[in-house]
C-alpha cells in the first residue's frame, strides 16, 4: 500500500471501576498474503502485520499474532477491565519492522 | 456500434480463458490440510491432550466473501490472576497455510474475547485450541462453507 497505514480505535472516554469494556481497533494496510501472482506473473512479496499489541500505562494485557489468513484492512476488538485511569498504547508491527502506533485516554470514575 | 460490440465480446472471451487458467491453478495453491493443523498443534502441545468444552468459536455456517470472514472467539473463564485464560490460537485446514491468529490474554481483559476478520481460500475446518493458565488445553472446531474463496488472484 502506497498509503502509511491508518490506526483507527474506538475506546469508551470513561468507565466505571471494575467495568469491563470493549475496545475495537481497525488499521488500513494491505495485508499482502505472499500467495498473489501480480501482472507480471511474479509472486507479490508478503507483506503485513504479524504483531498487535495493546498496553495500558506501559503494561502489556493483550497480544494477537496474525498470519496471511487475516483480511485486508484488519479489524481487532477485545476486552479490558478498568481499574485506574490511564492511557491506552496500541501498536500494530509491520514485516518490514514499522510500527504504527495509536494512543487513547480513558477516565475511571 | 458493431465494432465497439465485437470488441467486448473478446474481452469477455479473454477473461473467460484467464480464469479458466486460475482455476487450473487453484487446486495446486491449497496445501494446508487436517494433517497441517495437527502438526501446527503437535508443535505447541506435544503429547497433551485436548479437551472439549469451554470455546465458544463463533464464525458464520456460510461464508459469502471468503476474503472477509469474521470469527469471534469466547472462553469460558473468570480471568483472575489464579484462573484466566493464556493462550488462544486458530488454524484451518484448507488455506494455503494453516495459521490464521493466535492471541495472548492476561487477566487485564476482564473477559477472553476476541473478535477479527480472515480469508478463507475454500469451504473447511477452522480449529481453535485454548490454553489456561493452569496448562489445560481446551479445543473447538467448525466448518465453514465458503461460497467465494478469499486466496489467490
């Protein structure tokens, strides 16, 4: 993609203490299998995200390893239970050692 | 009118004999198979056994789009620091290859759920292999019916 990669999260801004809440994450990037044949007639090299990685305040809580088998465009949603306010990292790394990184604010009541 | 007609019909014919060709080509690109998925587990869990119970695998019975397949994946479990849920990882029998995505929980989720979206190259199995914190490996697996395959162009 000609494109840089565009993270795109969508977090509550607040929670209650011990809420449980869902945050769903989508990022624009090809997700070039390795398996297409281009115009050329040439394998078109893999290209993609293997790596998603999601922190709170520095501490890792959730990881997804992806394969060729994730669609273009990779959408992600899990699950954090809320304890403090703090920040969110998200970070998305690429087969050609990018990271794209994306960072949301949460407020516990 | 004609000429401009004439010229369609060979563009039509053109595409035709392409996939013709990719359809030739198709069976030889589709390698994974349930032996595939198997050695994938053998390789993690070797000599462990997997019991039944406790995923909840959540993918449609008919896939229309291959290349946009969504899956949630649920596990039972309280995800407290003494009983949560380690690892997650799914795999097909009927992709190229047979990986599709793992993920790592810890007891921050709150809960072991997670959704996302993969291809599929044809109609197979997708197999999901939990593990808890204590070791057990739990195990689930579906069929979906793909109606347009997601791999190869």
């Amino acid at each position: 993609m000609s494109n840089k990669p565009t993270p795109r999260v969508r977090v509550p801004a607040t929670a209650k203490k011990d809420e449980i809440i869902e945050i769903k994450t989508l990022i624009s990037h090809e997700m070039e299998s390795g398996q297409r044949k281009g115009a050329d007639g040439n394998i078109i090299p893999r290209k993609i995200i293997h790596t998603f990685t999601a922190s709170f305040n520095g501490k890792k809580f959730f990881e997804a390893t992806w394969h060729p088998a994730i669609s273009a465009n990779p959408y992600q949603s899990f699950f954090y239970k809320a304890k403090e306010s703090g920040e969110f990292t998200f970070a998305w790394t690429d087969d050609d050692k990018s990271v794209y990184e994306s960072k949301a604010k949460l407020t516990v009541s | 009118m004609a000429l401009r007609k004439t010229a369609t019909r060979r563009d039509t014919l053109k595409s035709g004999a392409l996939g013709a060709v990719a359809l030739m080509l198709a069976p030889r690109l589709a390698q994974a198979d349930a032996a595939a998925v198997e050695a994938e587990i053998k390789k993690l869990y070797a000599g462990k056994t997997l019991g039944a119970g406790k995923i909840k695998l959540d993918v449609p019975q008919i896939a229309e789009n291959g290349l946009v397949v969504p899956i949630n994946v649920e596990i039972e479990s309280p995800m407290t620091p003494a009983d949560f849920v380690k690892a997650v990882h799914v795999w097909a029998d009927g992709n190229p290859s047979p990986g599709i995505l793992s993920y790592a929980f810890t007891p921050e989720c709150g809960k072991a759920s997670a959704s996302a979206r993969m291809r599929l190259a044809q109609t197979q199995n997708i197999v999901c292999v939990a593990e808890m914190s204590d070791g057990k490996l739990f195990t689930a697996s579906t069929q979906v019916k793909v109606t347009i395959g997601g791999c190869g162009g």
